[in-house]
C-alpha cells in the first residue's frame, strides 16, 4: 500500500484499520500460509497507475483474472504476451465499431492506466482457478470507498458500468453526488451478454460518448509498461 499515491492514501488507511479490512488482511494471511496461489501480485496497481487526482474515466471490473500471469492489478488488462481473454477481445471490438481502431496485438491497458482510466476490479485477489474466491471477505468495503471518493470529485468523472455488478455502484455514485458524473451503462462485454438486450455491449458506443462529454482519452494507446 505504501506505493500507491498519497490522494488514495486516506481511503486505504480507513479501511486498513476497518473490521473489514482486518479481516480480509487475516484472510488472504491464512489463504497464503495454507499454501494458496493468489493473483495478481501487485493487487493495487491500478491505484499506483491513476492518482485520484488524474480520474477522468472509470471501467469498473469484478474479479482479477484466475489463471497464471494473467491478473496484473488492472481491470480486463493482461500482461503483453498473454491471450487477449474474450471479455477484452470484444472490448477492442467496440473500440474498432465506434472509433475505427485497430485492435492492439496485446492486452495489456497500462498506456489507458496512464491517462487517467481507472480500471478498477471491485475485488482485488483470486485464487488460482477459483473465480470470485476472495469475493466477500472485505476488498468491497475499500473499492466502495475509492469509488465514492472519486464521485466526490468536484468535476465530473465518466463511469462506464458494464453488466450488472458494475451497475450496482450507480446508486452509491449518485449518493455522493446526485447528476455530477457520466454513468453510461450496457451489458459486460463478455460473450454471453455482450450481444444480448437491454443494452448490448457491441453497439453501446460509450468510447466515443466519452468523447462527446469532453473526456479525450486516446483509447488506441495502450502501449506496455
């Protein structure tokens, strides 16, 4: 935690000394000694990547990528050398549809990360091969908080919230403040629900929406670390 930039810093103090976060410190200790193999390695790197003070999109992912060397701390991003994962591939689908732009030969989102894309799990480790592992024992309670504290923001910040889960957090972004933000919502760009109504992904256009709110993001620079 010690690297990640000092505007994340109070919201990771408060949970560090919460029930919430003891909790889950204890839990991830015990899951280590127990010979678990925990992904990613560096859990808070999307935070490292994007002060809060630089937030100017949000992607809101679930869980870290369960199999070895996919999950690095970002959102949908793997590590360059990896295969693209199918949620990502119609990702960069949308991008080529709404912006005209090749797909990347790799999936690493870091060039994203630097521009001020937070691309936030809500749980921050899994175990190998067991999605949703770590979900419930307390990494909510922190990425509740860091979402809040980006909707606390006094300027608006763009919330692209894919699938139901990601779509939860609209009413806590409207609890801090009521109209300030962006929340474009569709369905999670993975295959079973990418093409599907109410709102498809492929077609929902939010890449170019982004940049009608006046947030240019050069989505086409997702160059590695």
């Amino acid at each position: 935690m010690a690297e990640v930039p000092q505007d994340w810093q109070p919201v990771l103090r408060a949970w560090a000394a919460s029930p919430a976060g003891q909790g889950l410190l204890s839990f991830v200790t015990q899951r280590q000694a127990q010979g678990a193999v925990i992904y990613p390695a560096t859990p808070f790197k999307a935070l490292q990547l994007t002060p809060l003070a630089s937030v100017r999109v949000v992607i809101l992912g679930q869980d870290p990528y369960h199999g070895p060397g996919q999950a690095e701390g970002l959102a949908f991003s793997v590590p360059v050398g990896q295969k693209i994962p199918p949620s990502l591939r119609n990702i960069h689908k949308e991008l080529q549809r709404d912006l005209g732009l090749t797909a990347p030969a790799h999936g690493q989102l870091a060039g994203w990360a630097q521009q001020g894309v937070l691309l936030l799990n809500t749980c921050l480790t899994v175990e190998d091969g067991q999605p949703a592992s770590h979900a419930k024992h307390g990494w909510e309670a922190l990425t509740d908080g860091l979402i809040a504290a980006v909707a606390g923001l006094d300027r608006s910040v763009v919330f692209m919230l894919w699938g139901a889960h990601a779509q939860a957090k609209a009413a806590l972004i409207e609890a801090v403040a009521p109209g300030r933000h962006l929340l474009l919502q569709a369905n999670h760009p993975s295959p079973l629900s990418a093409q599907r109504p109410p709102v498809p992904f492929l077609g929902c256009g939010h890449f170019s929406a982004c940049g009608r709110a006046g947030v240019e993001i050069d989505w086409a620079r997702s160059l590695p670390l």
